[in-house]
C-alpha cells in the first residue's frame, strides 16, 4: 500500500498531464521521490513518476535507487536521453551507473558524452572497486595559489552549482599539487584583498587513489570531515569523497559483516529487492557447511552411545550445555569482530585478549554452574548434577576462547574476520561441548 503523503503524486499521474506530476514532484525530496519509484517500480507509476521527472532531478532521484532498479528504469530510455541522464549525475555516481549497464550500451554512450565527462568517466572506472580513486568525485572546488579572497569569491559563485561541495575549497599549484584547504567561512569573513594563501589550513588529512575504501570510511569518521581530499602517487588533487560517500561505505560494509555474521553470502540490494533465488543463493553454501559440521557432533553423541544408554538423565543436559558454550563463543566473536572492525583491536593483542577472556568466560561458567547444578539437584542424582556443574565452567571458557581466538586467526591469514561467524563459531562450540561434556562423564561415572 503507498503511504498516504505519496497520494498527491498518484493523483497528478492519474491525470496523465506532464505539467501536474512536475509540480507535485517539486514538493518532495529526492530521496522521497526514489523511494515512491522503488515502492512503484512493478507497476506504471513508479516508472511513469520517473520518465517525467525533468532531467536534473531525475539524475538527482536516480543515485537514491538500488542498481537493479536503476537498470530497469533505464533500459528502455533511448542512448541520447541516457547520454544527457548521464551527464547530470555526479561524476562518482556517473561512474556506477555506466558499470550496470552491458557493453554494447556501455560504448554506445560513451561517444555520446562530452569530452571532459568522458574523460572524468574513463579515469575513475580505471581505479580497482573499493578504492578511493573509484568512491572519488572529481567534481570539487579548487583556486590556483596566489588570488584573493574575492576574487576566490567571484569563482565559487560562478561555479557553485557543479560542485559537489564549496564549504572546503582546495588551493593548488601550477602543477595542480595539493598545497592546502580553504574553508568559505574564512574566505567570506576576509577582507576581499586578502592572499588566499594566508588563509589556507595545512597538515590535512588525505587519501592516495589506492586507499582502501574502509580507510577512507575511518579517517573521516575519525576527523569529522566533510571531504577527504584524493591524491595520485604524484601528490596531485584529483578528487574528494564526501561524508555522505563515507556513510554509505559504512552502511554497506556494516551490511556485509552482520550477513558475514549471519552465515549469508553478500546481496547486491536489500532482501525487499532480492529475487528469491538470490536469496537462495546467498544461504545455501553455509547451510551444507554447517550440516557436515554438525556431523560431528553426531558422531560424538554416537560414539558414547553405551554411556548416554546407562545414564539417560545426561541427554536432559546436552542441549543446555551445547546451546551456552555457542552463545558464549557467540558473545567474545561479536566483540572481537566489531574491534577489528573499528580499529580497536589488532592481531599483537591476541594474548591480552586471552588471558581476559579466560578470567571472564571462567566467571561467567562458574555463575552458570551453580545455576544449573542448583537445577541439576531436584531433577537427577548428586553425580550428574555435578558433572553438568563442571561441564558449564568448561564449555563457556572453550566456548568463550574460541570466540576469542578464530576471528583474530582468520585476520592473521588475511581472511575477513566477520567470516568467522556466529553459526560457525557455535557448531565449532556445539561439537567441543559435546565431546567435553561425555568426556568428563565418563570420567567420572565410570567404574
């Protein structure tokens, strides 16, 4: 069902005039527009809201939609209309657009854009995806050293409307080496003489074109920055990344680790916008991992068959025991994980992290023993009832330890922690509990 402040859009579509949806259009932000689109996208309004979008905001509208539905929105509209679409867009969000789209169209549009949008186009799909050089936009403000600051003015002024920001305004050289930054407030409250080279802030923060997108993510998250500058290994300005560029990189790299952690393999769109078999796809490999994992722990089960049929009541136990010593390992991975995420942690704290967790996880086994022996009392003998006791301090420390160890191990092989995830962290937990906890049973029940 559309959400009731969208019926003003559906009213004007309904009228089947371009002038009505124009207008109702206005009345909306971008973000708002693509999100009627996506909502629309299988039946006539959501295209039709789109196709009569003027230019501008439909380019605008357009970096807001997931990629699949930018294809279908787009694979009808004839190559100079997608040439003038193109052109609107920002230079980063030109560059991920021209990479959904198939190669016949790819170089069917590329001879129709401009010279310099052509060349901006062909420099950044050369970086490596997940780079800087490939998250940059190279729609950025920037002076020649030596002017004024309302000459500076005078400039911003007349090319505002290009740029993906004025707030931080670049100062370069003849050479176009980066020599610093000048942010519009110092240069509005300047007088209109001033040398903008007096008013420039140096020591910045930057990134090379082969900086890592996770990096850039970090430094302006770290610095609170609007823009990051970009530089190629000459020391030469070549673009920005702005802090919105960096939200969306956390959001997705965010995405990706709680799916890593989840035992999902990494879905271009949302699950609203994922086709089944998508989904299908992205669960399917884990899930058989995990079934011969978990054989293990039938065999375990199996091979102390005589033992369980002479004391029956340890069955009662075994998916309590199982189930703490996976939520344990679950607890210590979540919170290493997220450390090496954020920079928190790194391999060299391996045994700091150790010796902790073995002080914290024999606590919090020593708590859970006496719960369930307490339990273990009323319900079966002495004998078992101690057993389980010790069980749970063992479980949880193994189990906690486990947690602890792999992620930091997988980091050290150069493996993406996250991969270490919660289900697979748990069936290594449920196949070492099992084997602990008959181990201990037979060490103690038998004659």
């Amino acid at each position: 069902m559309t959400p009731l402040p969208f019926q003003l859009l559906i009213d004007a579509l309904g009228t089947g005039q371009h002038k009505p949806v124009v207008d109702a259009a206005q009345q909306f932000n971008a973000a708002d527009l693509a999100e009627f689109i996506e909502r629309n996208i299988e039946n006539s309004a959501g295209n039709g809201l789109f196709q009569k979008l003027p230019m501008a905001l439909r380019a605008k509208v357009l970096g807001y939609i997931n990629s699949d539905d930018q294809v279908t929105l787009t694979q009808a509209t004839p190559l100079t209309e997608l040439a003038e679409l193109a052109t609107e867009m920002p230079s980063d969000e030109r560059a991920d657009f021209f990479n959904l789209l198939d190669d016949s169209r790819q170089q069917l549009l590329i001879k129709l854009l401009g010279h310099q949008d052509r060349e901006d186009l062909t420099s950044l799909l050369a970086f490596e995806e997940g780079t800087a050089g490939a998250l940059m936009n190279t729609d950025y403000a920037a002076f020649e050293s030596g002017i004024s600051a309302g000459s500076a003015i005078d400039i911003l002024r007349a090319t505002a409307t290009d740029k993906e920001t004025i707030y931080q305004t670049y100062v370069v050289d003849e050479h176009h080496t980066l020599i610093g930054v000048v942010s519009l407030r110092r240069l509005i409250i300047a007088p209109p003489d001033t040398i903008i080279d007096s008013l420039i802030a140096t020591g910045l923060v930057l990134a090379y074109t082969d900086t890592s997108q996770d990096e850039v993510a970090r430094l302006i998250t770290k610095y609170d920055l609007l823009a990051l500058p970009v530089l190629n290994a000459e020391n030469r300005l070549l673009g920005i990344i702005t802090y919105d560029d960096a939200m969306d990189v956390i959001e997705e790299e965010a995405t990706e680790d709680i799916h890593k952690g989840g035992s999902v393999s990494n879905l271009d769109n949302g699950i609203n916008a994922a086709s089944p078999f998508s989904l299908y796809r992205s669960r399917i490999q884990w899930l058989v991992i995990l079934v011969f994992a978990n054989i293990f722990t039938g065999a375990g089960i199996a091979h102390f068959e005589e033992l369980i049929g002479a004391h029956l009541a340890l069955l009662f136990f075994m998916p309590l025991l199982v189930a703490s010593a996976g939520n344990a390992g679950a607890q210590s991975a979540t919170l290493v994980v997220r450390g090496i995420a954020t920079g928190d942690v790194v391999n060299r704290d391996w045994l700091k992290l150790f010796k902790k967790e073995l002080i914290v996880a024999s606590a919090l086994g020593l708590t859970m023993a006496i719960t369930v022996w307490t339990v273990g009392v009323f319900r079966t003998e002495l004998a078992i009832a101690t057993i389980v006791a010790i069980t749970m301090v063992a479980v949880v420390l193994a189990g906690g330890l486990i947690g602890i160890l792999l992620p930091l191990l997988l980091n050290r092989l150069g493996i993406d922690p996250a991969a270490a995830s919660i289900p697979l962290i748990t069936t290594i937990a449920d196949v070492s509990g099992v084997m602990i906890y008959f181990t201990i049973a037979t060490a103690i029940l038998s004659p």
